[in-house]
C-alpha cells in the first residue's frame, strides 16, 4: 500500500474557465476551447443536466428534459430530443460514432417510470436528428428497478446494464439491431451495481462488475460466463473506471480508505489516498479523482450526486507510475469531468467549464530541474517516451548536480548513463584528478564494455589500472573469453601495458589476439626471453614466421645460433607450423626463399655454412645465391687454412661444387671468387668450361709452366689452332734453351700447315738461342712437300689441257660434221628400236613412247639429264657468288693458304668483270662466246663419262 502524504504535489496542468466564443464579428469556427479567446463571457452550460459522457470529438450531455447535447470543438452547442421525459444514462464509444443512451418515455406502474435504452447512429440523420437504430427497455423482467450504469464494447458485441437491485443484464450480439442481439441476466446480488467495464486481452472478453460491497470479473466470451471474486469492497457510482496499456487496463476502484487495480482475476496494487471519493477517471496515464474530505458512508451516499451540498470538493491528478500527484484544487459542486481533445474538462453545478490542460513535457522537467528532484524528472520522462537523447541531457543534468554537492559515486553512475550521447571528455576532465581516479575508471570501464571507447580511452583506463595497482582488475578487463567480448584497441593497449612495465599482461593479449609482432617484441626488447620467442615464432603461420625472421633473425642468430639456424632450415624447405598436439602433417608445407636469409648469418659462419649445405644438399634448386655464398664461403675457408689435410679436404669441396653444375649462369661471378682467393685449379677449370684457351695458354706462360703450355696446345689445338702460333712466339722470346718444346711446336705446325715458312722463320729470328739447326728438319720437310705439290700441280695442269683440246675438237666435229645415229637398242628399256624413234647427240635413243613416258621434257635427254642438272647448278653457283667480295675478303684473311682461295675464286669467275671492262666490245663478245663454248665442253666431259 502506497501512502500519498509522501508524494510531491506539482502543478503540471493549467486551468481556465471555457469561454464563449466570438459571434459573427469575427469568431473563428473551430477554435480550441483553452486558446484564451477575448471573450466577453464563459461558457454556461444549459440547467437541469443529469448525465455527461465524451468522445468522437464532442462533449454529451443528457438533462431532466430527455435532451441530449453536442459540445463540438467549436463550442456551438447543439442538441435533440431523445426522450420525453429524461435522460439518465449515456455512453459515447470511441471508436465508432454511436451513442447509447438510458432514459424514460412515459411513466410506468408501481408508480416507476420504464427506462427506455435507445442507440443513435450519430452519423446518419432522421428528420435532422441522429439515427436511432434501436429501442429496448432497460429493465429484462417485471421487478421495478432503476438502472444504476452502463458500459458498451468497443466492438459492438456487448452492452451491459447495471441496477440498483444487484442484477446486470448482457446484451450479446451486435447492439445497434434487434435481429442478432440477445439479452439475459449475467449477474444478481443484494448490493447495488455502482460500476462497469469491459476489458479485452487477446480473443478474450472480461467485464469487471463493481458494487457498493465487492467487486468480481465475468468472461463474456464463453459460454458459461465464469465469475470470479476479486475483492469484498466496493465503491460509490461514478468510482470506478479502465486504465490504459500503461497500468496493463487494471480495473480501478476507487474506495474511501484506498484505490485498488484489479486484473480480471486477482487483486493488484493498491494506494491509500484520502477522502471520501465522489468519482474516479483515467485520462492518459493519469488517475483523476474528486473527492471530498467529510466522511460519508458510500452506502448512503450512493445517490449523493443529487445532493445540492455544496461542501468543497478536491479534484486530485495522480501519477501512479511516478509517484507523485500531477495536479489539485478545490472544485465546487463537480457534476463530471470529462476528457476530450486532450485536455480535461471539470463541469460544475452552475454550469461552467474548467479546462484542465496539460503542459508540455519539457516545461515539467524544467519544474523538476528547479526543484533538484532529477530522479523523478527522468522517470516522468521514461513514462512520457522521451527519446534517448532527451534522457542522455537529464542525466548529464543529474550527474552535474550530484557532482556540485560532492557526490562523485553517484555522479558517475549518471554520467555512465549518457554514454553514447555525451562527449566522454566532459565527463574525463571532471574526474581526472587522483583523487577521483576510482570513478574515472568505473566510467571508463562501462565506455569500453558499450563498444564507444577509442585508442585514448583505452590508453587512459590502462593507466588508471596501473596506477591504481588493481591487477585483479586489469586481468578482468583483458582476459575477455573472446574476440567478440573485446571492447577496446588491443594494439593500445598491448603498448600502455609494454610502457607500464606489465610485461606478462602485454604478452598475453598479444599472443591472444594474434599481435605477433609486439609479442616479439616484448619477449627480445624487454624480456629477452630468445628461447620462448623463437618456439612462438615457430608456431606462427609461414607468412607470419617468415617476415618475423626476416625482422628478428639477426637478433635470434647472435643468442641462438644452433635454434635459429634449424628453424630457419625447416622454414626454406618444408615448413609446417610446429601445433602442439597436430598429429602427422601429411599436407604440403610452404618453403621460403633461402637466399634472403644470408645476410642474417653475417657473423655466424659456421652456421651459414651449415645452412647453405643443408639447402644444397635437401633443396638442389636452392636460388643461386645459396651456392654463389657456399662457393665464396669454402674459398674464404681454403684462403684461410693452415692444416695442410684440412686444406685439401676444402680444396676438393671447392673444386665439387665449382662441378656440381650451378654456376653455368654466373660463369663471371664464379671466376671472379675464384680469382680473388687466388684459387689456380678453380680459376683453370672455368676458363676451360667457357672454352677460354687464350686465357688457359697466358695463365700457363705467366707461370712458365712449359710442359702445360704444349699440353693445352694439343688438347684445345683442333678448336683454336691460333694457340700454336702463340707457343711459337711465347717460345721464341724465351732466351733459356726451349728447343725441345720448340720443335713440338714447329712439328704440329708443319703437320697442319699452320704457318708459312717464311713466318716460322722471322718468328724465331727474335730468339738468340735458336740456331739454324732447330728449324733444319721444318723447312727441309716444308720444301720436300712443296716439290711434290709442284710436281703433281704440272701433270694436272697437262691432264686439263689435253682433254680440253680433245672436247674442243668434239664440239667442232659436231658442228661441222654429220652425226651418225647406230644404236639398235632403246637406252631405257633397252629393247630393239622400232619407229618412231627419238634420237639425242650425245649417242641415246628412245622408243618415241618410254621417251615420252621417262623424259621431263623434249629437248633433255632423259639419261644425260641428271649429270647435266648438276653440271648447270655448278655454272649457277658460282655466278651467284661472283659478286660475294665479303665472303671472299674472310676466307682469304682466314685460309692458311691464301692462294688456293685466290685460285678458287679466279676459277669461279670472281675477277672477270674487272678484266672485261678493260676490253673492247670485240673482245667481250670473243670471252663470251669462249665462256659459252666452255660450258659446252664442261656439259659433253660430263656426259661422255
């Protein structure tokens, strides 16, 4: 039970009397009744009115004469003759435009008068007055009675009627025919009906019945009408009414000693306000009561509406919800108050208006604020829907007022409330200083739990955290379950924790959150935990450990040499992430690029060199520069060794990998290195491998190393014969007694005939030590050949002239004298000639049909054709290459004997055209003519052998 001498009174309606409005000089139709019109007067309501309803945007009233009357929003008053004597009853719905009405007609027996019930169709008219769609007597049976209220559903479907005697009658069925209506009794008692409602939840109807002695619930919607006893006290007429959705339509009762809400089957809250209740309405979350203080018993005052008292009357609007009374003031003779157009209504006794208006809901915050009542201020602006950000400003408001007296804890508490809608920086400057550094880090904490904090928020609730030296605290904050659960930059926070030295924090929200660098960072910058870093490295995706190496290999290499090179092996080969608890792998792994981890092992040659046979040895198509820095790295280690047996051994390492076939591509590079470190034997083998046998012959005479000199000559002499040449001069300069490696020299030289004589001889002029006697067998030899070269030169010269003599004398017998035909056999099929015959010059004949079957043309014999298509290709050829000078200019430079090209050429007819233009055209026309002439001889040599 709630007391109301505790609720605060405010004063959140304005009252004004409704005045008349203006006539014809320049009244506006339609104006609101609360506007505050310059009026002359107020507006008085016509006398003798009993009974008063509202809705559909009218004022109604009934009076002792059986009129009803219209209120409109213009306040021109209009009405019609509903009854013949009065009206005593009616009922506005607010969803349809139907009025129902209980009056009387005519004076019945006994000597009551019969109450008439009538519907009105108020938006169809008959003869100027609304419709009455239907009449039926109040009262069911014979028993005179008089009926005490009246309630009508939304729908249509329901009407109930309630009498003094304790009966209610139902009608079920739609209310505004005869047809589909029926009515019965749904309720008797020995108490009079005071009250009626219907409320609807769902399909399911409840009527809540009301008398001065109890108060029970019916459910019309079924059959059975089941009823329920909700209470054992009553009320007085006009105590009882339906709230709205916000009370969840609790039934109200409003007693002398309290108001209860009931649902349809239990009892709820109740409120103890004082004074004998006259009336009881529900206006927009407002419970309006009128009440006066004389304590009446509700049983005899149950028709104390009649009374012409005129005791003082207090008209009270509470706000159950809030807790506190909206609005009071004293009232005299309060016939109704009705609601309508948003605003209240209070009629009184001699026929005036009040107009209750409610002010706007920032003008009661405002009242509030004054008052410094900030709790009541934010539930009345909850109750009123306020948005979000109105309540963020009452909180603000709030939380200033609360900080003003000192109240920092409960200052926070609303300054948390407006997060979202106010600036966190108004809120961080009024609690940063150390004092308050408890109630920065409560808002701070709620900023980052709402997902709103930023870097800085984050950064300054760390810091609250350290100073305040609330590990428990700090651990709740950054060991969230999930990624979901994160309110905050984790990279902000791995960096304040790292700078305020909590180290162990900052690792387990870097490796949580998959910050892999910082991780690294802390455990080498600051923790220098190497072993633990590099394992973490380990577990890393490939993308991850590989940039990591890249960035922290140096580091690692210098503090764990033998770790960081066999990870860096697994990670240029196979790599797999090293899971606790993977069983066998058997997916690919990713490999990485071994060379770019060379520069890592800088100072750490033993484990470069470890690393770079590993990746020859499992990875032979390991990039170049692994087997460029093995060979560099085994020449340095040759260079450097005194142990003879180690030198060797290195030696021949060297001398494998030079082998080994991967430095084809870099021949430069490897020479280079090699030459660097002075390595002779790998220096040999590369100018041997790009067939540099000049360098090969100057490296073996810079060393005068004769024997190698004569060697290489006869190993790469075939390829390069210039390299004899060479060995002859290099020998010739030498003054020392060379004469043995002299005449290999001169030997080789005359066997291929790679030199003239008389070159051989001025070659060794120069050569004070060598005697006549050293080149004795040379030229002996060379002059001995030449003779015979001579010699055999003679009798070819004397074969060519007597067979050009003989094939000049054919071709004159040819011309001059007749050719006699004697072959009897055909020369294809060899069978006995017949006629036709075909019959060449060159002594063949054909059968006319094997010649045209075997011959590709008539004027070729098709036996002397092939020999005669080469003899022709020769003559083309070489008068295609008479004119190729170039051609000759090399062969000559190149020849050992010069004039065996210049002879080859002066046979082709190379030199012709030179001697020709020089002759008269008698003279070109004769070497025509002769060069005609030897083709032909050439042509018949051919074909007579």
């Amino acid at each position: 039970m709630a007391a109301y001498l505790q609720w605060r009174r405010f004063v959140f309606f304005d009252k004004e009397l409704v005045k008349e409005p203006l006539g014809s000089d320049g009244a506006t139709p339609g104006a609101a009744p609360v506007s505050g019109l310059a009026t002359s007067k107020f507006l008085c309501l016509p006398p003798g009115i009993t009974v008063c309803d509202s809705g559909r945007g009218s004022l109604v009233f009934g009076d002792m004469e059986g009129q009803i009357w219209f209120l409109p929003r213009s306040l021109q008053l209009t009405f019609f003759q509903a009854y013949k004597l009065r009206v005593t009853h009616l009922y506005q719905l607010k969803q349809h435009n139907i009025l129902a009405s209980v009056g009387e007609d005519e004076e019945g027996i006994n000597p009551l008068v019969c109450p008439q019930v009538k519907i009105w169709n108020l938006e169809k008219r008959d003869g100027g007055n609304p419709l009455c769609t239907r009449i039926f007597p109040a009262i069911p049976g014979t028993e005179p009675t008089v009926v005490s209220c009246l309630t009508v559903h939304e729908n249509l479907n329901f009407m109930a009627i309630g009498f003094t005697d304790g009966s209610v009658t139902l009608n079920k069925g739609d209310i505004t025919r005869d047809r589909h209506s029926k009515t019965q009794i749904l309720h008797k008692g020995n108490y009079p009906v005071t009250g009626l409602a219907f409320r609807q939840a769902g399909k399911t109807t409840h009527l809540f019945v009301v008398t001065t002695e109890n108060v029970q619930s019916y459910i019309v919607s079924g059959k059975d009408y089941p009823r329920v006893e909700l209470d054992t006290h009553g009320c007085g007429l006009h105590c009882s009414a339906l709230s709205d959705p916000s009370q969840d339509l609790q039934f109200i009762v409003a007693g002398d000693e309290c108001v209860y809400l009931y649902q349809p089957d239990e009892r709820g809250p109740c409120f103890a306000f004082e004074g004998h209740k006259l009336m009881a309405h529900w206006f927009r979350g407002y419970l309006v009561i009128v009440s006066r203080d004389r304590k009446v018993s509700p049983k005899s005052e149950f028709t104390s509406r009649d009374s012409q008292s005129s005791d003082k009357q207090i008209l009270n609007i509470y706000d159950l919800c809030n807790k506190f009374i909206a609005y009071s003031a004293v009232f005299e003779d309060v016939v109704d108050v009705l609601a309508e157009w948003g605003s209240l209504y209070v009629l009184t006794r001699d026929g005036r208006v009040h107009a209750l208006q409610e002010k706007d809901t920032q003008t009661k915050l405002e009242m509030l604020f004054k008052k410094n009542l900030f709790e009541m201020a934010i539930n009345l602006a909850k109750s009123q829907h306020l948005d979000s950000d109105g309540l963020a400003q009452i909180f603000m408001q709030y939380g200033d007022h609360l900080y003003s007296k000192g109240n920092h804890d409960g200052a926070v508490q609303q300054y948390i409330r407006t997060i979202g809608k106010l600036e966190p920086s108004y809120v961080i400057r009024k609690f940063l200083d150390a004092q308050r550094i408890h109630n920065l880090t409560a808002y701070l904490q709620t900023l980052h739990r709402q997902s709103l904090a930023n870097a800085d928020h984050t950064t300054l609730l760390l810091n609250c955290y350290t100073k305040l030296k609330d590990s428990s605290k700090l651990e709740e904050f950054i060991k969230t379950k999930s990624e979901s659960e994160v309110h905050f930059d984790v990279e902000t926070a791995i960096k304040v924790l790292r700078q305020a030295g909590y180290y162990s924090h900052a690792l387990y929200l870097a490796e949580n959150h998959a910050h892999h660098e910082w991780y690294l960072k802390i455990q080498l910058e600051d923790i220098k935990n190497y072993q633990e870093a590099l394992q973490y490295i380990g577990k890393l995706p490939f993308e991850q450990a590989e940039s990591n190496m890249k960035r922290y290999g140096k580091i690692l290499m210098h503090h764990k040499p033998e770790q960081t090179t066999q990870l860096l092996k697994g990670l240029c080969t196979d790599y797999q992430p090293s899971l606790e608890g993977q069983g066998d792998r058997e997916s690919p792994g990713c490999r990485a690029n071994s060379e770019e981890f060379i520069p890592i092992f800088a100072n750490n040659p033993r484990e470069l060199k470890a690393f770079l046979e590993h990746m020859s040895e499992v990875q032979p198509d390991s990039p170049q520069g692994i087997y460029d820095t093995l060979l560099e790295l085994r020449l340095q280690n040759w260079a450097h060794e005194r142990d003879p047996h180690v030198k060797e051994k290195l030696h021949a390492e060297a001398i494998s990998l030079l082998k080994s076939g991967r430095f084809c591509d870099v021949f430069d590079k490897a020479l280079v290195l090699c030459q660097m470190h002075d390595f002779q034997a790998g220096v040999l083998y590369l100018y041997e491998q790009g067939k540099l046998f000049q360098q090969i012959m100057h490296y073996h005479m810079q060393h005068e190393q004769y024997p190698q000199v004569i060697a290489v000559c006869e190993r790469h002499g075939e390829q390069e014969p210039s390299l004899w040449e060479q060995a002859l001069s290099y020998f010739a300069r030498k003054e020392e007694d060379c004469k043995e490696y002299v005449a290999a020299v001169l030997k080789h030289i005359e066997s291929k005939n790679l030199m003239p004589p008389l070159l051989v001889v001025q070659t060794l002029a120069h050569n004070s030590t060598a005697t006549l006697s050293v080149i004795r067998d040379y030229l002996v030899q060379k002059l001995q050949k030449q003779s015979q070269q001579i010699a055999q030169d003679e009798l070819r010269v004397r074969r060519y002239r007597e067979e050009t003599t003989r094939i000049r004398q054919e071709i004159q017998e040819l011309k001059a004298s007749p050719k006699i035909f004697q072959k009897t056999k055909c020369s294809i099929c060899n069978s006995a000639l017949e006629l036709p015959s075909v019959h060449f010059l060159c002594g063949h004949s054909f059968h006319q049909h094997c010649f045209e079957s075997y011959s590709e043309s008539d004027a070729d014999c098709p036996t002397c054709l092939p020999e005669n298509r080469k003899v022709m290709d020769m003559i083309r050829a070489q008068e295609q290459k008479r004119d190729l000078h170039d051609q000759f200019q090399h062969q000559l430079k190149c020849s050992n004997d010069s004039f065996s090209v210049i002879a080859d050429y002066f046979g082709r007819g190379v030199f012709n055209k030179l001697t020709l233009l020089t002759d008269p055209p008698t003279a070109r026309l004769t070497a025509s003519l002769e060069t005609g002439l030897q083709r032909d001889l050439l042509m018949h040599s051919r074909r007579g052998t």
